[in-house]
C-alpha cells in the first residue's frame, strides 16, 4: 500500500462528502489496493452511517471520531497519526479530486521517483459577477495551501513535522511553510497536472463570517503564525529563518498599517502587536544589520506589491526608511 488520503469531516453530512468520496471512487487504472482513505469526523455531531460507508467499501475507509473539535490541521494531524502508509494525500470534504485521471499521475510519480514533497496546480472556485469561474493556479503558485501536495511520511517524521497546536487559521500556512524550511525550495519536486478542485462553499467557515468578523478572529493566528514557524525553522537551525524573519516582519508591519483591520475594535489590537513586533525586531536587530539595504528593499517593495495586488489596500503609510528607522533605532 502506498498512499493515505486524510479528509477531516465537520458538519459535512452525507449528500455533501458524498463528491468528494465520488471523485476518488471514479479514478482510472488505479489499483485501490495502494491506497487507504481515512475520514476524521471533528467532533461533528454529523456522523457519517455504515450504510453510506459500505457504499465506499472500494476505498478501504476507516472513520474515525476525535473526542474534542481541533480545528482542520489538527484533524490532519489525527489522520496523520492515526495512518501509516509512505506518503500522505488531504482532501477538504467539499472539495475533489479534478478529474478520473489524478491518481493514476500521482502513484505512478510516487512508485517512480520517490519524492519528498509533490506539488500539483489546483483550479479555484471564485464568484464573478454572480457567476461561478473556475481560476488554473500553477503549482508554484499554490503556496501555502494544502490543496493539491503529497508529502512523504518518513520525511516529515524525520523533521518533526506537524500542525501546530497553537494555530487553529492559518494551519496550511504554518505547516507548508515549515515542510520548505525543512526541504528547500530547491528539493520540491513538480507534476505538471491539476490535481485538485477547491470548490466555492459559501457555508465554509471563512465565506460565511463577515470581513470584520473573520478579522478579528483570525487577528493573533495572522500574526503570530509566522512567529511559531520562525522558532521551528531556528529548532531545525534551517538556513531559511534569517531570511524567513526579515520577510515575514516586514510582511507583518505592512499588514499592520494597511486597512485590512480598521475595524474600531481592532485598533487596541493593532497598537499592542506593533509594540510586541518592535521589540521582537529589536531582538534580532543584528539579523537585519547583516542583511544588505538593497534586500530588505526588494522584499519589502515584493511584499507591497502582492498586498496591493491580492488585498486592494489603501496607502501604505510607512515606508522602507520609516521601518528601518523606527524598528531598528538606526539611521536609514
């Protein structure tokens, strides 16, 4: 047997998971003696019978119940835990698999060339206009979601890796970042196919909250994610945390004073984790001083960049020498 597909389970009832089990049951030239698919019901009250199982039989499927609500990457990481094939595949349980043809690519790559990390493109569900479009996203491109990557069991156990405890939002963030400080960009290998269909669910969790909403909740997980894979990347003296610090404290700076939380409840909020950011930067003042002025330009000016790309901010009021200066106490 060679591959374990997690899918973590909440509220889906049988009508819903139905597609994605589907998907996976119609796929071509497969041998589906290599493979296992284990469901994770999170502490849902919605709980999948043995009748509508039996229909799956095919999938050697082992359902299994977590005794408390975690959140998806600690469902995966349930999955994880409670499974033992090579590699590793997630599904959400309203998404697919894109076509009959995904597994026979992917087990025929894995049984081939052994990789430690498989990275396909995935299609993204997006309303326009009141219509549903379908978006190609590139496998390089797909970082940092989950959707459409096979990791390699002995690797990630070999590196510690696992989904943190102490990020419930951001979860895919934390974990796929960690797997590359682990690896290397260098070391990922690549399957030019689309793998995966991440479908539009307005009852998912972050379509259905409003922006202030998610925001605010989300608020410490947005901020504090990269915190927890700058101190794993320094467990594993990784040489991507110098660079990963700088990055991600000018990313986080940016975000602070664009308008993505001008929410009046937010601005205590923004004002304590600027404060906690300065003296975090301070800390690692010699970090910066090693990096030359033209890097930190060019990482900040990327970083703005995407944000005004992806986010439509407004005026981004703190410029590069304004960073330097008032993080760093030193002369631009």
């Amino acid at each position: 047997m060679l591959l374990d597909i997690i899918i973590p389970q909440y509220n889906e009832d049988e009508a819903k998971i139905k597609r994605v089990l589907d998907s996976i049951l119609n796929q071509r030239n497969v041998d589906f003696n290599l493979i296992n698919v284990m469901i994770v019901n999170d502490c849902s009250d919605v709980i999948l019978k043995d009748e509508f199982l039996v229909l799956y039989s095919k999938l050697n499927i082992c359902y299994i119940k977590n005794e408390k609500n975690t959140g998806p990457g600690l469902a995966r990481q349930f999955g994880i835990d409670h499974t033992d094939l090579p590699y590793i595949m997630f599904l959400d349980a309203d998404d697919e698999l894109f076509n009959q043809n995904v597994l026979e690519y992917i087990i025929s790559y894995l049984q081939k060339y052994e990789p430690k990390y498989l990275v396909t493109s995935i299609v993204i569900e997006k309303l326009l206009d009141d219509k549903i479009v379908r978006v190609v996203a590139k496998g390089k491109d797909t970082f940092p979601w989950m959707h459409g990557k096979v990791f390699k069991r002995s690797f990630l156990k070999e590196n510690n890796l696992r989904f943190s405890p102490n990020v419930r939002h951001l979860e895919d963030s934390y974990f796929t970042t960690c797997v590359l400080g682990a690896l290397g960009f260098q070391n990922i290998s690549y399957l030019d196919m689309i793998s995966y269909a991440w479908l539009l669910n307005k009852e998912s969790l972050t379509r259905k909250k409003s922006t202030h909403n998610y925001m605010v909740d989300t608020f410490y997980d947005y901020f504090n994610c990269p915190m927890y894979v700058y101190e794993y990347l320094c467990n594993i003296n990784s040489n991507m945390r110098f660079p990963y610090f700088i990055q991600s404290s000018l990313a986080i700076y940016t975000v602070l004073n664009s308008n993505l939380f001008d929410f009046e409840d937010c601005i205590d909020l923004k004002n304590e984790y600027l404060a906690n950011l300065k003296e975090r930067v301070l800390k690692k003042k010699n970090i910066f001083m090693m990096a030359k002025k033209e890097t930190l330009e060019r990482l900040y000016s990327e970083q703005i960049a995407l944000l005004k790309n992806r986010n439509d901010l407004k005026k981004i009021y703190k410029t590069l020498t304004d960073f330097m200066s008032e993080m760093l106490n030193i002369r631009a």
